[in-house]
C-alpha cells in the first residue's frame, strides 16, 4: 500500500517551506517539530520527524501509539449510476466485490500493464466511492470516466486526515466515539463521530499493525487532534513523521511508489516500468472480470511469465559485522530506513547480479536488517542464497542474505 512518494526523510529549506501548503493540522505540527525537519508531500509541508531523534515517535508506533498526518493524501469522491463501472474498468480488482462499509486495496495499471498507483477504494454508499491515491488523479479518472454518468470530485484539501497506528489505537479511539470498534473489522470503514465531530473511521494504514484512519472536515481537524492528545499520556500516544513511517512500512512488506516502483505515466524507459505481478501484487489482480485497463497485456504477462517477483531479503547480520571487523570497527547498521537501488548478487564475487534491493531498515523491534528486493523469479524462492553489495570505508563488499517471508512484521493485532 502507498501513501506517499518519497518517504525518504529528506529535508527542505526555508525558503521551499515558505512556498508549500499547510495541512490542518500545521498550527499544531509546526509547534512540535523541534528540528524543522519537512519534506514536501504532494505539495505540503509534512514532517519528517518531530524530535530530533526519530527512534521515540518508531517504538510508540510498535510499543504504544503513533500519530500520522496523512492530509497530503489525494483523496477522490466518486459518485453516480456509473460510479462502479468507472472504478473497475480501472482497476485490477473487481469493485462490484466491495460491499458498503468495505476497504480494498488495489493498483491501476496502463494498457500495456504497467503499474500507474495504487491505493484504496471504500465504498460508502450504493453508488458512493472514496479512492485515496498517492499521486493526483483527476485527469485520470476523467478520462477513464468520458461519456459516463458519474460525477468526481476532489475532496483532497477539504478533508484532513489522521492516521492513529499502534497497539494502543483501539483503546484511544475508543474514548472519543460512542461506536463500538471492537465491531469494525480490518478494512472496513463506518461514520460515527470522534470528540464530538463527525468523522469516517476506517480500520487499515500503512504501518503493518493495529491501527485506524480518521477522515474530517479541514475545519474540524484541531478539535480531533487535540482530544487525541488529551489521551497521549495515558495511550502512550506520540506525534510521528516519515522516518518513523517509512521503517514500520518496510517491516510490514508494504510497497511504495518512487522505492519499489516508479509511475508509468513518469517513467522515461521501458526498464523503469513495473506491473503489478513483478510487485508482488499478484492478488489484486482479478483476470477473470470483466475489462479493465492493461487486461490483455497482463493476461499475456501470466502466460510467458512474469521477469521479475519482489520479494523480503534478511541481511547476514554476523557477517557484516565480520567485516566491519576487519577495519577495527564495530557492527553499524543504518539507523534509519534507507530508499536506493542496491545490487544483489548470486555469489559473492559479483559475477552474476540477479536483481536489486530497493528499500530497507533495521528493525530495532524484530532485531533484524530487512529489505524489500527485486529479483529474477528462479531466486526468489524462499531461503534462496543471494549477497547484497554494501561499501564499508569506500571499499565495496558483499554481505550473505536470504530471502524470507513477508511481512517481516504481522501481529495478530492487526485483524483481531
């Protein structure tokens, strides 16, 4: 699932600050944010880290309870007779499925299969949709939706948007509304009111755990927030921005645009086109409905087989800190989550490379050095062997790893 593109907590200056939109949350974010450390997201200011050490706002999402500021989010309101059919003829899965009150995750792809996004789709009422997308869609679905009747509108800066993550999220929420959240189940979305403003709850996010979104009135976004933080202490409930997010999202496996896959309607080269099989995504792609966009070429794509799979990588931990040895060092592993094109190789002396890793972390929770890697299909099956090229000292090395099941981390919680 995607949020954003570019999750790489790099910082802006003052001078681009000065130029990007506020969410509704930003008289309050801008309070907190000890570093003035923002990135821009879709336009906004949103932050990459509220203390100047992001580690506190990691463990309160897998400990306690993280607050995100997902307003940047693209968010689309589709209305009208045609409203299902304009969704399906987009997507790869088959929205006459989705039942009222339901969530489902999917991507949309160009007519020769390559993935353009991905995102979610709530059906909130017979022919009423909700699409939050990482990238703008309007041309898209206009296009998509010609000589339909169907209405779209963009709802993406009238609404704000929080996203409360962690174990503790049902038991905080739950101060705040009279709805019963033991009954909403994962993905799943209800209206019901939070500190006495009407909001959609909805019970998924991108961080692989427990967790609940929340979706108002832009005016109405300061009352919700500040109620949360009347709870903060005793939810163990903290403010958190995209260093934070950006590593709970690799522990979940959760895939994200500009890291694991590049936009068809952005890439320059065929090699930088991805189709949702070569992601992993094969399960929200329904061949068998009726038409959608990039059918036939992702038909064709099942029948000579797919020339890439993603897959999780464990890195040898023992090793790299082997080597790390012979400089006089100690073990260092990254502190943060990083974003790059990283070679993986068959054998260590980097005869045959077999794919790359595109984005990873340190799990200081599992005590793991995971990342989500590309891969030709006869590497990828699980336990496969493989080295990962790392450079200690300006010299490069490869480093033993495997791959492994995804998500790194799944909690029960997460459904329960």
């Amino acid at each position: 699932m995607c949020l954003c593109p570019g999750l790489s907590g790099e910082v802006i200056g003052k001078g681009e600050q000065a130029m990007l939109k506020s969410t509704p949350f930003h008289e309050r974010t801008s309070q907190l944010c000890e570093g003035e450390s923002w990135q821009d997201w879709s336009g906004y200011l949103s932050a990459n880290a509220y203390e100047l050490d992001h580690s506190h706002e990691y463990y309160a999402v897998r400990t306690g309870c993280g607050m995100f500021d997902i307003s940047p989010l693209y968010k689309y309101h589709v209305r009208g007779r045609d409203a299902m059919a304009l969704l399906n003829r987009m997507s790869t899965r088959n929205v006459a499925k989705c039942r009222m009150g339901q969530i489902v995750y999917t991507a949309w792809c160009d007519d020769d299969g390559h993935i353009v996004d991905d995102g979610t789709i709530a059906r909130l009422g017979d022919d009423f949709f909700r699409l939050t997308t990482a990238m703008s869609l309007l041309y898209w679905l206009e296009d998509v939706g010609f000589g339909m009747d169907v209405q779209i509108e963009d709802v993406s800066e009238e609404q704000g948007a929080l996203a409360i993550q962690g174990p503790t999220s049902r038991q905080i929420v739950q101060q705040l509304t009279s709805a019963n959240l033991d009954d909403l189940k994962y993905f799943r979305i209800i209206e019901d009111k939070v500190a006495g403003v009407p909001v959609r709850i909805a019970r998924n996010g991108y961080t692989g755990d427990l967790g609940y979104e929340l979706f108002m009135d832009a005016g109405d976004g300061l009352a919700v927030w500040d109620a949360l933080m009347e709870k903060s202490d005793e939810y163990k409930l903290r403010p958190a921005g995209h260093i934070a997010l950006d590593m709970v999202r690799i522990e979940a496996g959760l895939v994200l645009i500009d890291a694991e896959f590049m936009s068809a309607t952005q890439a320059m080269y065929p090699i930088q086109r991805t189709t949702p099989f070569e992601l992993g995504l094969d399960w929200v792609v329904n061949l068998k409905k009726d038409h959608f966009i990039g059918q036939r070429a992702l038909r064709e794509e099942v029948a000579r087989g797919r020339a890439w799979t993603t897959v999780g990588i464990q890195v040898d931990v023992v090793a790299l800190e082997a080597l790390y040895g012979r400089f006089g060092m100690p073990l260092m592993l990254p502190y943060h989550s990083w974003i790059d094109a990283i070679p993986l190789y068959s054998d260590a002396g980097k005869q045959k490379q077999i794919g790359k890793a595109t984005s990873g972390t340190w799990s200081p929770v599992m005590k793991r050095y995971v990342a989500l890697a590309r891969l030709k299909p006869e590497h990828a099956k699980l336990g496969s062997g493989l080295h990962i090229e790392m450079t200690i000292e300006g010299q490069r090395f490869t480093v033993p790893a495997h791959v492994v099941e995804t998500p790194f981390f799944d909690p029960p919680r997460k459904r329960a």
